[in-house]
C-alpha cells in the first residue's frame, strides 16, 4: 500500500481551484480503478506535490498537478483530478448549475488520449460498429461492455414505450473534429459521445444560454439508462448540450459513491481532522 504526502497548493489566482483533500483523491482514484479496470498500475508521487498515475499503456499521466487554475487554464490544460472535482448530478436530479460547476464539460486529455488513442488513426484502428435502440453506431471498442449491457435495456424500453422511440434515431458517435469555438478535441474525436436525434434536440450555442425547458423535460427514463451504464447526459450543464450522452464512467462512479455515503446514516459525530499537509493511501487495485 502506497503513502503519498499530499503538499498544499495555497495560490491566489482568481477562481482558483483548491488542492486536492487526501479523501477526494482516494475516492477518484478508486473510481478510475472500477471504470477502467486494469488501466492504472500504480500510483506515485511527482514533483512540486503533483501525483501521477501509471498506466498498462505504459504512460505516467497526471492525476494533480497541485496547481491552482482559473476555470479557463481547467478548460484548456486540466489535469484528471480537475476533470473529476465536480460531482456529477443523477438523475432524478436536475439542478439548476452556474456556469462555473460543469461536471464533465472539463476533461483531461491525457487521460483520454491514453485510453482511446492519441490521434485519429490510432482511434479508427479501435472504432467499431455496435447497435443501439434499432440503429447502429460508431464507437471505441472499449464501450463494446456498456454499450451491450445498454442496449439489453434500451430495446425492451422503447419496445414498452414507442412514444420515446423518436428520441432514439439519427444517431452518430465518433466523427475526429475540435469542439466549435476552441482548439480541444471533442470527445466525439474518441468515439465516447453519441448524439441522439440533433433533430428535436437543442444546443445552448443554436438558443443561447438561458435554461431550456428540454433540461427539464428531456425523458428521465432515457438519462437514468445512460447514466446507468457509465454516460453523462450534456442536459445537465449550463452550457447544455440536450443531445449529448458521454461515456464518463468515473464520474458515474463517483456520483454514486457520493450519493450513497449522503444517504447513509450517522452513527458517531464525525472526527476533527486537520487541514493539508497530509497523508493518503490508495489501495491496490483488486485483482478481479
């Protein structure tokens, strides 16, 4: 069992973002562990306080870089424990976010690119054809689990309820593009988003960024299967995307964590603990 001494990065940007707690990054870590099991072989301790993370590709990427950043420098150059700070709302929850707090809008590149490929041929040589609803799509060969498992759900549903049918077509995954107005990569690029009928779905840059009233009305039985199996609905951002489910399963996983630790009941008052600097451990992955 590894021991890592996490240092405090107390820098006064504006809107800076706070160093990582020892419990946070347990959490995210063991959250990384379940969504890519295998992925990441070690944890260690790098430079200026940054914690890295060895990965079966054999690649060290960054999970904090014990940097504090404005929301821009997370959008532009986010490390994985910014991508993984905000948690992520399940459904039923639809809450009505600002636009600083948009879990899974930030990314961390070097993560995606370690698991899916660093550029487009290394993608396309792992894209493959999968079914969904009564189409078929596009994807990374390591949705081929979740997407099957959605998919045993999602036909019986719509089969059951036609009237949710229209919600389901016109679908695409993976397409190499920048998201419009930036210079990132889409997650599109990786074949880990799907869109879902752009038809009758709206985007906040086609309406503005006033709340739609498709965040609202959007089939909750659609987003809870998605969310179910590893995707985040873009419905639930500010910036909203109503079309958007991205595979983010660790952003799933620590939801639920989170959820379930909220729900369980108090036993004993909480210990005082100090503030950083402090220690933290990280279980070895499970050999399962």
């Amino acid at each position: 069992m590894k021991r890592l001494l996490l240092l405090p990065a107390l820098l006064l940007f504006a809107l800076p973002a706070l160093a990582v707690s020892p419990e946070d990054a347990q959490l995210d870590i063991a959250c990384l562990r379940e969504a890519y099991p295998g992925f990441i072989l070690n944890v260690k301790n790098g430079s200026g306080g940054a914690i890295l993370l060895e990965t079966s590709t054999g690649e060290t990427i960054v999970y904090d870089d014990g940097k504090a950043k404005t929301l821009k420098e997370e959008l532009e150059n986010a490390d994985i424990e910014d991508s993984m700070r905000r948690p992520f709302p399940l459904e039923p929850d639809r809450p009505h976010l600002t636009p600083e707090p948009e879990p899974g809008r930030i990314r961390s590149m070097p993560l995606l690119k370690a698991l899916y490929g660093h550029d487009k041929p290394a993608v396309l040589r792992n894209v493959t054809r999968m079914p969904l609803a009564n189409e078929s799509i596009q994807a990374h060969k390591r949705l081929q689990k979740a997407l099957n498992a959605l998919q045993a759900e999602l036909k019986p549903l719509l089969a059951a309820r036609p009237d949710l049918a229209k919600y389901c077509k016109s679908m695409g995954c993976q397409y190499w593009r920048v998201i419009a107005g930036t210079s990132r990569l889409s997650p599109h690029s990786f074949g880990i988003a799907i869109d879902m009928n752009p038809k009758i779905a709206t985007y906040w840059q086609w309406s503005g960024m006033k709340r739609h009233p498709q965040q609202d009305s959007y089939p909750g039985e659609i987003v809870a299967l998605f969310e179910k199996h590893g995707f985040i609905w873009g419905g639930k951002w500010p910036h909203y995307d109503i079309m958007h489910f991205e595979y983010r399963p660790e952003l799933i996983c620590k939801a639920r964590r989170l959820r379930a630790a909220q729900q369980r009941p108090v036993l004993q008052k909480p210990v005082q603990r100090k503030p950083a600097p402090r220690k933290a451990d990280f279980p070895a992955p499970h050999e399962d």
